[in-house]
C-alpha cells in the first residue's frame, strides 16, 4: 500500500509536541479515567468488563458523544465480559477508518501476595502500582482519553477513527470480545488497519531508553494435552510400564526438542537493529551474530550465540514449546492409572496448530504418549505487512520526542488479540509509545508498576501519531 503524508499538518503536529507534554491542561482529566479504569475490577473470577466499558461510555457521553456512536456490547452469555466501541466520524467518507485496539480485562491478582491493594491506583516513587496499569489498561485509558480529546477540541479527522475495548485477552478458553467483533459486528470495527498493544519503548537497567520497537506479527498461544493412561495396581508391586514415568520421558523429549528457526520481516528487522545496538555496546559477538542469522537462518553457531544471550531473542527465532501443568495419579499407594501434562506452545506465524502437534508427536516418540490439541482460540495468519504509511510517523515522532533511540520492527513471540483481527483481514500493528524497564513492569505478575513519566510520554505520543495516521491520504 502506497500513501502520502500532509507534511504541512504532520510537521506541525510534531512541532506541538514537547510544548504540549511541557504543560498540559487535560492531564488531570486522563488521571481520573485511568484511575477509575484501573480501580474497577476486571478479572474473570470475580470483576466486569461490562462496568468498566460503561464508565468510559459514560465519560464519551459526557464529552459529547452521541449515544449512536457509543456501542456496548455484550453475549448473553456473558453479561459481565462486556465491550465498549466508539466512533469518532471522520470527513472524508472515502478514506477507511482506523482502529485503535485495547483490552480492558486483567490477570488474576490476589490481595495477600501483593504490597499494596491491587485494585486500587497507588503513586508511589514515581510509578503507578496495581493490576493492569501496563496490561492493558494503560493503553485502553490512552485511546478513551484521546477520542475525548478530540471530540473536546472540535477536532474532525480525515479518516474514521473507532476504539474497541474489549475483554478476554488474559483468558483462555472464555469468551473472547475481539474474537466476537470479528464474527458478529464486523462491520462496527472494520478498518484499513488496527493500532495495538504488543510493541513499545525499551529501557534498559539503568533507566536509559534502547529502542522503539513496532511489532509486525505475533505468535499464537495453543495448549495441548500430553497423556498417559494404564491399568495401575498396586504401589508394592511397582513395574516398568508407569504412566508418570512415561509422561516424564515425554517431557524430556519436549525439552529437548528444538523447532526450525524461522524469521519474517519483522524479526529480520529487529535483529539488524539490535545488531547495531549490541556493537555499539561493545558486544561484537553478539552483533555478528545477529547479523549472520539474517543472512543464514541455518547457522547453528550464530543461533546459539543469540539465543543463549536472551530467552526473549530465542523465542523469536522460532515455535516454542514449555511444560506449564502437571496433574498424576489417584492415591499415594497406588500405581498411577492416568498421568497428564499442559504444554503451552508459542506458534510461529504461518504454522498450523496440526503441524506443531505431529512435530510433538514426532519428538516424544512413544505410542503410549497421546498428544492432544485443546482449544483453538485462532487462526495462525501471516504477519501484516509492515508499510512506510506505518513506520514513517512513528520514526519522526519517536526523533521528535526522543532523539536518537532506533525505532525498529519487532515480531511479539507473546500473543494478543491482534491475532483475530490479523486473521479477520484487519492488519494490526503493535504501537505503544510506553517505555519500560527489562522485567516489562512485571505484567503478569506481582506489584505490576509503570513509570508515571513513560505513562505521560506515552499518552502524548500516541495522541499525536493517530492525528498523523489520521491525516494521511
């Protein structure tokens, strides 16, 4: 796809924008949303979507947003696993509209294990602490507060401009709001592309900013069942043929088992960046490395080298597969009848859910080892094509905001809800704006944080990249 920009209304935009982070009159009403998002329950066992959908419709209303232009939506079955899509018309009824995507739903979290009350939005040393505020709600509260934005200055944008906020991105095997937008209102979310989480700014332990990256593909999540089933007897009378035993030399097998290296445009990008990074930083090695895998996916040598640097650069080279979940036996004096194990596989773009099962079939080697694929929550698509119309706005306002960092490609070996929208003929792209420090805020896990700086930085970049995206011809 081919565009061009309105440079004149780009350059201005750009020119804006350290004076507007430099004092922002709107930045006490982007607190209180981001509070409230934040502070309302949204995990599966015991919070709603639905509640946390309506207060943001609310505060659109508010802002004034027609009802016609606000959409909850919801299953059901599935009352409190709701979403919120909201449009911001634009002027030219030729020009596609753009998507921007977030999911409203968070991991579990659990009062006792935490510091501090994960439900409610802690200040503290200049980081926000409390479940979500990196995953995802940073990025959902940034999109509301933009669309409010917008609508609060008159702004009127050449393409549409919609936000989906939807739940089930931390869940598997419950419902799925993005999933369901693709099936069953297609025609609220369709746009020429989708803007999303699963990219962002880089920082490395000392606080410095790396790298800008943009994610261009993402691997899919799939489980399977790893099985073994016997008659059992007595535990006095042990004998060779053990379902436990026999599920552990499978796990072996998978441990063990390394999947074809693979690379897209994204990763390709990615490691020649890093190279660059790496060799500035005095790690020649690991920059000739990087380098020689692009040139030759096969180099066993060069793969090691940057796969024993970091786990993260390991899994982009290709599919991966980990143990997660281990369930034997029925007595403690009995010889187990049935032995079970979760493997959690990261699938490579492309690759089929069936192909990653024969190659776990293959490597376990054992007829007594059956392998089953649970849920599919997706398609496996191929990567969105990662145009200049994309990266040409991020690279000038990254140099803009943060002179020198690279902004770079990168393709997630996480997954998000990307994955429908890719398969749905969506292009998605993954643009933060947020920089984080190497344990990513700790998402996912305890006393998940974000530097309240990187969250306000981040708040100005991606206002003005959708202005620039929303301008483009």
């Amino acid at each position: 796809m081919k565009s061009r920009f309105v440079l004149g209304a780009v350059t201005a935009m750009l020119a804006c924008v350290q004076s507007a982070y430099a004092a922002d009159p709107t930045e006490p009403q982007f607190r209180a949303l981001y509070k409230e998002l934040v502070e309302t329950n949204t995990t599966l066992s015991s919070g709603s979507c639905t509640l946390a959908a309506e207060r943001i419709a609310a505060r659109m209303k508010a802002a004034g947003y027609p009802e016609s232009d606000l959409h909850i939506f919801t299953a059901p079955e599935h009352p409190k696993e709701g979403g919120l899509v909201a449009v911001l018309p634009g002027r030219d009824p030729k020009a596609k509209a753009i998507l921007l995507l977030a999911h409203i739903d968070v991991v579990e979290a659990k009062r006792e294990d935490w510091t501090r009350d994960p439900f409610t939005l802690i200040e503290e040393d200049g980081k926000f602490y409390a479940r979500g505020v990196v995953d995802d709600k940073a990025q959902a509260a940034i999109w509301a507060d933009s669309l409010i934005r917008f609508k609060q200055e008159g702004y009127k944008p050449r393409h549409t401009l919609k936000m989906a906020l939807t739940c089930g991105e931390e869940t598997a095997g419950a419902f799925n709001g993005a999933e369901w937008l693709t099936k069953n209102r297609r025609e609220l979310i369709d746009a020429a592309y989708a803007l999303n989480e699963g990219a962002g700014g880089e920082l490395n332990a000392a606080g410095k900013r790396v790298s800008m990256t943009v994610q261009a593909g993402e691997k899919v999540a799939q489980n399977y069942r790893l099985e073994v089933v016997n008659r059992g007897g007595h535990s006095s009378r042990p004998v060779k043929d053990n379902a436990i035993y026999h599920l552990a030399g499978a796990l072996s097998k998978v441990q063990g088992y390394e999947f074809p290296i693979q690379l897209t445009d994204g990763s390709k990008g990615y490691l020649n960046a890093m190279a660059k990074i790496q060799l500035d930083a005095g790690h020649k090695e690991i920059a000739d490395a990087m380098k020689a895998v692009v040139k030759d996916p096969q180099n066993a040598m060069a793969v090691a080298t940057v796969s024993n640097a970091d786990a993260s650069w390991a899994a982009m080279l290709h599919t991966t597969c980990v143990a997660t979940m281990l369930d034997g036996g029925h007595a403690t004096n009995a010889l187990p009848q049935r032995a079970r194990a979760n493997v959690n596989c990261r699938i490579f773009p492309g690759v089929s859910q069936e192909t990653v099962r024969q190659a776990l079939v293959k490597a376990i080697d054992d007829p007594a080892v059956k392998v089953e694929t649970l849920e599919i929550r997706g398609e496996n698509s191929a990567p969105p094509v990662l145009t200049r119309a994309i990266m040409e706005p991020v690279e000038k306002l990254t140099a803009k905001m943060w002179p020198g960092v690279p902004v770079m490609p990168i393709l997630q070996s996480g997954a998000t809800d990307g994955q429908f929208l890719n398969a749905a003929g969506i292009p998605t792209y993954g643009i933060s704006g947020i920089f984080l420090t190497p344990d990513l805020g700790n998402i996912h896990g305890l006393n998940e944080y974000i530097g309240v700086q990187s969250l306000m930085e981040g708040r100005v970049f991606l206002h003005e990249l959708v202005k620039v995206y929303a301008e483009q011809i």
